[in-house]
C-alpha cells in the first residue's frame, strides 16, 4: 500500500515538473510584439497611353464659380412662385414673391405724407419770397422816414422767422424720403430675384408656405465657365504653372476630350496628403459636362 503511494506521488512531480517548464516558453511567446503595417501613400497612377510614363491622371468634381443657396432677406408669406427646378435664369430675373400687400400699403402712405410735405416745403418758399419783398419795401419806407424803426425790425424778424420755418419743412421732407427709401428696400425684400446668370438646380420652398429670414428658398447654380478641382503629388508643384494646357475627360464619355487651362494653384502643400490643389478651366465647349461631375485630368509630366 505504501508503494502504491510513492508511486502516485512520483507521477505527480514528474508532470508538475512537465508543467512548470512549458508555461514560461509559451508566455514568452506570447510576450513577442506583431509589428502592424502602416498604410502605403497610393502611387500616381500612369497615363495608359503614355508607355513612357510622362504623364499622370487625376481625377476630380467640375465646378462653377457662382453656386448659392437664396435665402429670405425677412419673415413672411410665399405668395407666389415663378421658377422652378431647371429653369434658366439671368441676374435680377424674379424667383418668387412673399406677401407684400402690408409694405406696399406702408410705402403708398409714406408717399401720400411726402407729396404734403412738398406742397408745405413749396408754401413756406412762396411764403418767405412774399415777406422778403415785404422787407424790401420796408427798407425803402425806413430810409424816408415814412414808418419807424420797430416797423423795419418787425418785418426783418418775420422774414427769419419763416426762413427757419421753410428749413425745417426741407428737413421734413428729407427724412420722409429717407423712410421711403427704407419701405421701398423693405418691399424689395419680398421679391426673390436671381444672383446671377445660371440654372435653377433646387427648389426649396411651396405655394402658401411660411418662411424665417435665413431660410432657404432656391439652390441656384451658374453653368459656365466649367471648373476642375483636382490634386497633385507635391513634386508637380514646380513643374505646373498657371496658364498651362490640360485634358479633361469625363467617365462617362472618356473619349470625348476637352482642352483646358490651369488657372489656380494652391500656394501651400497639404501636409496630410502631401498634394497640391489645382483649379483648371474649360476653354472649348463642353455641352455633356456638368457641375458636380467626375471628371479625369491627364497631365504630361517632365522629362
């Protein structure tokens, strides 16, 4: 019986023994740091007609210079609506109108109140040329002693006082033009006119609808001239220069080129990227391009 004992207990020690010695190799194992791949910068892509490699493509969207959102210069009422989505526009064409009847109604008083201030302004100019010639007179009387000094006085001070009158008429009717001025501006607020040439792209706004100063009314978007904004691996920044031909090829059509010109680039590099910006313009007509689409730029790289 004891040696049935001993001999459990020497297996025992043995895998004890087993035990201790594979747990430090597989900690240490496990201790070895795995190295993480960073990512690689994607190379320039080589123009597939260019076996020589001089020249690089790069893509980017076509844009317009002007392209904004028209916003409500004051609260109201759309009253009535003119343009929709695609409808070609020039500067200063109406878009829709807000509800006016309450300014317009302000801006006929304001001129009724003007035309009596000016028929007050041309009283008192009758008024004091009268009491001038009266004055006139009276000077003539005083130096033959016909009335007296008081007299003289008298007619002098009318004459002053009704200058001033007349001033304050003129005064009158200068702020009552300055409130028109502000009426009319605020009634021409209520008419939604276009920025420019250019295209309805978005209609914003309904028939009825009640609209806040600042909210959107119209996306209207400029079609010419067409832009590329694209980018360039920073070596390219002494080689390109502003003026410089290109081509530009949309997807969809990318046997269709267009000629354009380099007319902006960035004067920094972007040192995330390490790319350059480039704005570049159509120079020949481009009926199939549009505003917000890809196009790819071919650039012949020096020698």
């Amino acid at each position: 019986m004891s040696r049935t004992w001993m001999i459990v207990a020497l297996v025992a020690c043995v895998v004890a023994a087993g035990c201790s010695s594979s747990g430090p190799v597989d900690t240490a194992r496990a201790a070895v740091p795995t190295a993480s791949a960073a990512p690689l910068p994607t190379p320039a892509t080589a123009s597939s007609d260019d076996p020589a490699g001089n020249a690089i493509t790069a893509s980017g969207p076509i844009v317009v210079e002007n392209q904004v959102d028209v916003a409500a210069l004051r609260d109201g009422v759309v009253a009535q609506i003119l343009a929709d989505t695609g409808k070609i526009v020039h500067k200063g064409d109406l878009l829709a109108k807000l509800d006016d009847r309450q300014q317009t109604a302000d801006d006929e008083a304001a001129q009724a109140n003007l035309r009596a201030l000016e028929a007050g302004v041309k009283n008192w100019e009758a008024d004091v040329n009268i009491l001038e010639t009266d004055l006139s007179r009276a000077r003539k009387m005083w130096e033959a002693q016909v009335i007296t000094k008081e007299q003289l006085d008298h007619a002098e001070f009318k004459v002053v006082a009704d200058r001033f009158e007349l001033e304050r008429e003129r005064q009158n009717y200068a702020h009552q033009q300055d409130v028109i001025r502000s009426l009319e501006l605020e009634l021409e607020k209520t008419r939604i006119t276009a920025p420019f040439d250019g295209v309805v792209a978005r209609r914003y706004v309904r028939l009825g609808q009640r609209v806040a100063s600042g909210d959107r009314l119209f996306w209207v978007t400029a079609t010419a001239p067409l832009r590329v904004k694209f980018t360039l691996p920073e070596r390219y920044a002494s080689s390109i220069r502003n003026g410089e031909g290109i081509e530009v090829t949309s997807i969809d059509a990318p046997n269709t080129k267009h000629a354009a010109k380099v007319i902006q680039m960035s004067p920094v590099i972007d040192p995330s990227s390490g790319t350059i910006e480039v704005l570049a313009e159509i120079t020949g007509p481009a009926a199939e391009l549009r505003p917000g689409m890809t196009a790819n730029v071919r650039i012949v790289k020096p020698r």
